[in-house]
C-alpha cells in the first residue's frame, strides 16, 4: 500500500500537466507577439466592383518607426480575385499616438478573398526569405460584378427579336393543330414527366457526383433541372421542321405548370442542398415570361385573321429570320458571359452538357415508345431538352448572396450554352443525309445524260 495513497493520484495528475505548462508558458506569449494589432477602415470590403479600385486606412498604436529594419507588406490571399496598390506600406505619424497607412484595394474577378498586413525585416526582403515578424488581422474582401450596359442590350435586344418571332409564330399558329393537341395530350404529359419528375432528380444527381463539395454549384445545375421549358424550343422546333403547335402547347403548358411544381422542388431537395439563404420562388419572372410569350402570340394570330398578306410574309421569313436569331443569341450570349469562361470545368462543362442531352433521349424515347410521327417526335424531343436557365438564374438571386450569386450561374449558362449542341449536331446529320439522298436520286438521270452525250 502506497504511504501517500490517495494523494499520489492527484501528484501524478500534477506531473502530467506540467509539459501543457512550459507549452503553454513559453510559446502562447511568442505566438501572441506575432498577432499585430491594425483597424482597417472600412473594416469590410463588400461588394467591390471588378476592375473598380477602392482606397483602405489602416491604423495602429502598435508601431514604432522601425523603417530602416522592417518593411511592411501589404499580401492578398488570392491575387486572382483582387490587387493591392502599393504591396509596400510607409506609416505616418497620425492623430492620438497612432499611425496611419493607406492602400488601394482592385477588384479582379469574382470571389471572396483577404487582405492583411506583415511586418518583414529588410535581410529577409534582401535574401527572398520574406517571412514574417508580424502579421495583422484580416480585412475580408468580396469583389461582385457590376452591371453594364452590355447586359442591358442584350436583355433588351432578345426579349425584343424574341417578340417579333412570336409574332411569326402567332402568324404560322394552326388552331385545329393545337386543340388536338389538347385533345390527346401525350406530348405535353411527356413533357410534364420529363421537366418536373426526371429532370429534378437527374440533375440532383448529377450534382451529388460532380460537385460533392460545393453545394452552391450543386443548387445552379439542379435549379436549372426544375425550370419548365424554354422559348428557345419553339424556335428549334420550327427551324427543325418539327410541330410548332405541339411545341407551343408544350411551352404553355409546362410554364403554368411551374408555379406548382418549382416551389415544391425548392423547398424539399433545394433546401436539401442548400440550407443556408432565403429560398424564394421568382413568380414574378415566370409570370412575365409567360405574358411575355403570349401577347406576341395573339397578336400574330390576329394578323393571320385580319391582315393576311402581312401575316403570310411573316410566315415566309420565319425559318431564315429563327436560323438568325439562334446565331445571334449564342454568339451575343457568349460575349456578355465571357468572364464566366473562367470558371469553367470539366465537371461543369459535363454537367452542362448532360443535362439537356439526357432531356432530349427522354423525350424521344417516350415519343417512340408512344409512336408520335416524327413532326411529333422532334417537338417533343426539343421541348423536354431546353429549359427556361432564366428562371434557374433568377431563383439563384434569391438564394445566394452576391458575388456567390454571380458566380453560381455558371451552372445555369452552361446549360444554356451546351443545349444547342445536340440540336445542331443533328441539324446537320439531317442536311448530310438530305444531301446524300439528293445526290441519289439525282444520278440515275446525271447517267443517262451522260451516256446519251
């Protein structure tokens, strides 16, 4: 039995925590003395514009005017996302025992980064061992895109060439077409199955095994999953030569349907993703979307009633004025998102891709499997493979704040720009083969005057 028993427990005890005591006695106060103490004003950068320069003060009591053996470094933690003008610092004396340096802070791309400040001594400087004495607390910075008016032409450019096709579309609109369409609703079911049961959940998917650690480009591609179809479709479809009326139908339809099923979407797997936010629905967009599609659409119809030279000219320029308006949205489409360029993936550029295509499989499948005629079947192939991306951007600005809002919707014009792909490939398989056809049906007579020659 131990004389000093029980108290040789608590001695030992003592032992133990003697090493967490030197520790804890010799290096804390090291590692405090490298923690310098400055007052950035403003204290945040929030919001800085890309390429737009903002001016920071710092401050400190902590500085003796050293200069001649430290130097100051001003060091951003991303140079990509912003640059710092000048990197190398010179306090003043300033009011009540402080000194006072400034720098400017220039935004040079989306993102997040920071900004501190570090004590260096000069044969460090010298030598290219800059390591540091000591270093400052953070200044967080966050660097937005500012809206230019290139966006704003752009928007205003397509909702206006977007109208006047509608126009056209209300011009070539057969009624009869469009009620047995109604009748027999099978392709805006397909397309109904296909936007807000499989889509969602594809793109959910795709997210989970693309983007496993970044839940705010998971939301984009599976927000752009839960968009009804777009206009875009209509346009394809005509220029494909497949059934205008049907796509039309499917649009509306798959539209209204939205204001059902996107909310049910968002607030299940969307909040799943992302729990962070305010999730909204943007039934304002969707809405004037719609209005946005039908006014024109009337309007052209009445012109097939009442004025029906003008409408059979409308009707005449359609095809060649849609082939112009696809080229013209894709390349304007591409100057405005340009900077996006830079944020582009593998993952992303797979996503984007995928997603449209898996939506054009789907809709064919199920449009043979049903044994739609082919004008059928092209229209609903297109229409459950283009989505509305402006919906999935706007549902982003509600969720996200900026500049992750902005940056997020590389998910979305991705999709947008990736969608036309497999229509285009198959446009011109369909010319080859036309071409080819036209060529055989063409020799049998190029022989025969060849051998009377």
């Amino acid at each position: 039995m131990c004389p000093l028993w029980p108290l040789h427990i608590v001695l030992l005890y003592l032992l133990a925590l003697c090493p967490l005591w030197f520790v804890a006695c010799n290096l804390l106060p090291k590692a405090a003395n490298h923690v310098w103490g400055v007052t950035f004003t403003p204290s945040e950068l929030k919001a800085l514009a890309m390429y737009k320069t903002s001016t920071v003060i710092a401050s400190t009591s902590d500085w003796q005017n050293n200069s001649d053996a430290v130097v100051i470094r001003a060091l951003v933690e991303d140079p990509e996302i912003a640059s710092i003008k000048p990197d190398k610092l010179k306090f003043e004396k300033g009011e009540n025992s402080t000194w006072v340096a400034k720098f400017n802070v220039t935004g040079e791309f989306l993102g997040y980064t920071s900004v501190n400040l570090c004590q260096i001594a000069k044969e460090g400087v010298v030598n290219n061992s800059e390591k540091c004495l000591k270093q400052s607390n953070k200044l967080s910075v966050s660097v937005t895109r500012e809206n230019r008016i290139l966006d704003k032409i752009f928007t205003g450019s397509v909702i206006t060439l977007v109208s006047i096709i509608f126009i056209n579309f209300g011009c070539a609109l057969d009624i009869r077409s469009l009620k047995q369409a109604i009748i027999r609703p099978i392709g805006p079911v397909i397309g109904l199955a296909n936007h807000f049961l499989l889509l969602p959940l594809i793109s959910y998917g795709l997210g989970l095994i693309l983007f496993p650690e970044n839940r705010p480009l998971r939301l984009g591609f599976f927000f752009a999953g839960v968009s009804p179809a777009g206009g875009a479709s209509n346009i394809w479809t005509y220029a494909l030569g497949g059934n205008l009326n049907l796509s039309v139908t499917m649009t509306a339809v798959s539209t209204l349907a939205s204001f059902a099923f996107i909310p049910i979407w968002v607030f299940t797997l969307g909040a799943a993703i992302f729990s962070g936010g305010t999730l909204g629905v943007p039934y304002e967009r969707i809405m004037t979307s719609t209005v946005g599609l039908l006014i024109p659409l009337a309007i052209g119809y009445a012109l097939q009633l009442y004025c029906k030279r003008l409408a059979a000219i409308m009707v005449r320029i359609l095809k060649p004025f849609s082939a112009l308006l696809i080229l013209f949205i894709v390349v304007f489409a591409i100057v405005t998102n340009f900077y996006l360029f830079r944020l582009f993936t593998w993952e992303i550029l797979v996503a984007g891709l995928l997603l449209p295509f898996i939506g054009y499989t789907i809709g064919w499948t199920l449009a043979s499997l049903l044994k739609q005629v082919p004008e059928d079947k092209l229209a609903i192939c297109i229409e459950t493979g283009v989505q509305n991306t402006g919906v999935a951007i706007f549902l982003l600005k509600f969720c996200l704040p900026q500049p992750a809002a902005d940056i997020t919707t590389v998910a979305p014009v991705a999709v947008a720009l990736m969608t036309p792909l497999p229509v285009i490939v198959f446009y011109l398989v369909r010319m080859c083969r036309k071409s080819g056809a036209t060529i055989e049906e063409k020799l049998p007579t190029l022989v025969d005057e060849h051998i009377y020659l």
